[in-house]
C-alpha cells in the first residue's frame, strides 16, 4: 500500500457538467488543483461530465501526473453475476480514454437491483475465486495497481475487505456520516463526502475555509485516511483549499 502515495484531497469531477463548466474552464481548475497538489482525480463513465472532463484532461499540461481513481461496477444493476471478462473490457476502456496504461485505484461496486445485502452478499460467497482471480489478474497484468470496494453497506464491507485482493474501502466519512468510522482506523480507506453532501457548510458563525479546515481534520483523524474526494468545480472554490494544502 505504500505504492498509493495520494495527496490529501482528490478531484471529483462528477459535478463538472453540471456547473456549466467549459472545456476551457476544465483544463484551467485541472492545472491550478495540480499547481496546489491535488494530483488525483475520481472519475466514471456514468457521470455526465466524463466527456467534458476526459477532453479536458488530455489537453492538460500535468496529464502524465495524474493518478486516478475509477468507478466501476460488476455486477451492475440488473445483471445477477460477477463477471471477469466484463470488468476487464471496462478498465480496457477507461484506459483508452483516459490514455494511462494503469488505474491507481479501482473503485469496485457490487450491484443488485435494487441494491440489497442478500443479492450481493450472494455474489461474493458463491463466486468468490471468479472474483480473486479477476482482480489478481488485473492486477497482474498492470491495468489496475489497488482496488477498493464501495461497500453500500457496514454489513457488505465487513465481508468484502476479506477478500485477498480488496486493499480497501471506499465510503462517506464526516462529522455526520459516521458508520464506517471503524474501517477508516483499521484498513486503507477512501473518504467520499467530507461535507456530507455541503450540509456542514450552513454554519454562518465560521467562514468556509475554517469549515473546510475543521471538516477534514476530522475525516483525517481516522489513521488509515488515505485521501478524501471532494467536488471543486470553480477557481474561486478551489482557492479556499490553498492554506489547508500547505499546511497538510
């Protein structure tokens, strides 16, 4: 696990879309986050920004610095079975996109429709050497280096962490949402979340930089933190994390 070395924030850019964000802009927030340090990015294909933001992405001056993290899912909703080949030919893709020869990180998910233990639970006890074998191979063949597991519940991580090539959890971790406190002190752990979803900003008595400050100081209280992802869409927001960064 040494190998991860990630900084103490990492860019989510799911919101890029959404917050009118142009290609221009993109390429901009991209190099002043890497300028202060964050020289990790949380991505999916899913998001509606993936486009926007992969363009942007290969255009960017810091491109070959960049680590990643990447979200996938197999099983995904509506399928009942894990399959190898299938997670295999999504790294594949985000590979060609993204243009890296390695992901840092793969953010696993295991998924039922709906989302339910049993059905999950189900997939990992009966195809459990499908999964071992897959991720080791992955691995192996030096398409992923470490893989965390976004467990949707206490119950699934518990189980899911077991498994010889899952090296972590991926959660929500804050002041808030407090559940997997535990495994944010006993294994390598991905906070999702820090602000709970910016509803620990709506103290007024205390500016967002104190807020910022106070929030991740807490996430980073749990020993086996490795970074916290959280959703900088703006030069302006991304300017109020400058003294948290090189105090960290």
């Amino acid at each position: 696990m040494n190998t991860l070395n990630l900084g103490k924030i990492t860019l989510g850019t799911m919101r890029f879309v959404d917050k009118n964000l142009s290609i221009k802009e993109t390429v901009k927030l991209i190099e002043e986050s890497f300028n202060l340090g964050i020289n990790t990015h949380h991505s999916s294909f899913e998001y509606n920004s993936y486009s926007l933001y992969s363009n942007a992405l290969n255009k960017s001056s810091c491109k070959p610095h960049i680590k990643h993290i990447v979200k996938l899912s197999s099983p995904h909703f509506g399928e009942s079975k894990f399959s190898a080949e299938k997670l295999e030919k999504l790294i594949d893709n985000e590979l060609k996109h993204l243009k890296v020869d390695c992901i840092d990180v793969l953010q696993w998910l295991v998924r039922s429709e709906p989302i339910n233990d049993n059905d999950r639970l189900s997939v990992l006890l009966y195809q459990k050497e499908t999964i071992e074998t897959s991720l080791s191979n992955l691995k192996e063949k030096g398409k992923i280096k470490h893989v965390f597991a976004f467990p949707y519940s206490v119950n699934f991580a518990h189980e899911v962490i077991k498994l010889k090539s899952v090296d972590g959890i991926i959660s929500y971790l804050n002041k808030s949402e407090t559940d997997y406190s535990h495994f944010a002190n006993s294994v390598p752990f991905i906070a999702i979340r820090p602000f709970f979803a910016g509803k620990l900003f709506n103290d007024a008595s205390n500016s967002s930089e104190s807020i910022i400050s106070d929030c991740l100081d807490y996430v980073y209280k749990h020993k086996n933190v490795k970074t916290s992802i959280i959703s900088i869409n703006t030069i302006q927001q991304l300017s109020q994390y400058k003294n948290y960064l090189k105090k960290s």
